[in-house]
C-alpha cells in the first residue's frame, strides 16, 4: 500500500492505517524527539502525543502531504517547545521558592507578611495577560497549552508572557530574592 493510499484511509477513519503508521513510524519519531530532548521517556511521551495528534488531526491532514513529513515536523515542534518551556520554568523557579517557603519565627513572620505583601503588589503591577497568563499557571495550575486553550491563544505567547512576567516579577522582588540568599 502506498503512502498516499494510507494517508487517504487515515483521513477518513481507518484504524488499521492508523495503526499501520503508528508502527512504521515510532520507533524514528522517538529517536527524532530523543535526539532534541535528550530523554528516552520524554521522547516516548512526546511521540504519542504527536500520534495522538495525528489522529486528531487525520480529517484536516493535507491530501498532498506525506504522514511522514507531518510526523517529524510535528515532534520536532513538540521537542523544541517542550524545551522551551522548560527554560521558562527553570527563570522562574528563583521566584516559586518564595512563595512557598515554610516560615519559623516572630521575625520570619513579619517579614513572610510582608513579602506576601510584595508579592501581591509585584502580581498586581503586572500587565494584565500576563498577570492572567501567570495566574492561570501558578494559581490553577493549568498547563500552557490548557492556557492557551482558554485564552485562545497559541502556547508560544503563553510562553512570552509568562517569560514576562517572571521577569518583571524577579525585578520588582530582586530585594526578597536577595535577602532569601543571604539568610541562607
């Protein structure tokens, strides 16, 4: 069967050929993922979620197209935003320790106080998608791409102003995040 014909199953419906792609092309969809993240199990999660998004996608997928040309398009996309993701996470994580720290004494108290306080404000100060966008991460927990969802945006402007607001949250708390480095 030629890959235009499996394609053209796929398109509309056809299990087996799913199934038939899913088989062909795994094994080469992980290798391509495992090269960019340099994880073998991240690697597997993100070739099944581009299978899963093949299969989500088969109805809209291009008639002209190969599956395997959307097939590693698709996980180096995911590769590459999984990773940037992860550096956006790894700017804020200077920020997330002060609003979860444990506090121990009279004097901690006070200053827990305030800088609950400093950070409120700094959250408030922040323009407001990425006010929303940082809410809906470290307050609901959502996912970027359930952000995005929500918002109707795409996980790269998730990304963008969430980047933003970190930024701007570290500058208005460099005095807190200083403070915590030295008492340590």
């Amino acid at each position: 069967m030629s890959e235009r014909d499996l394609l053209n199953r796929l398109r509309a419906g056809d299990v087996d050929a799913f199934d038939t792609l899913f088989r062909q092309w795994y094994p080469a969809v992980v290798r391509v993922a495992e090269r960019i993240v340099r994880e073998t199990a991240l690697a597997e999660e993100l070739a099944q979620e581009v299978f899963l998004g093949l299969w989500r996608r088969r109805e809209s997928l291009d008639a002209e197209g190969t599956p395997q040309s959307y097939l590693f398009q698709a996980v180096r996309n995911r590769a590459l935003n999984h990773l940037r993701h992860a550096a956006v996470e790894r700017k804020g994580a200077v920020i997330i320790p002060l609003l979860t720290e444990p506090v121990s004494s009279a004097d901690a108290d006070i200053n827990a106080h305030d800088l609950a306080s400093a950070i409120d404000s700094a959250i408030d100060a922040l323009p407001p998608r990425c006010r929303e966008v940082f809410q809906m991460s470290r307050d609901r927990g959502l996912r970027y791409s359930e952000i995005a969802d929500t918002l109707g945006i795409t996980v790269k402007a998730v990304e963008a102003n969430m980047g933003r607001a970190l930024k701007l949250l570290r500058q208005r708390l460099a005095p807190w995040i200083e403070q915590t480095r030295n008492t340590k």
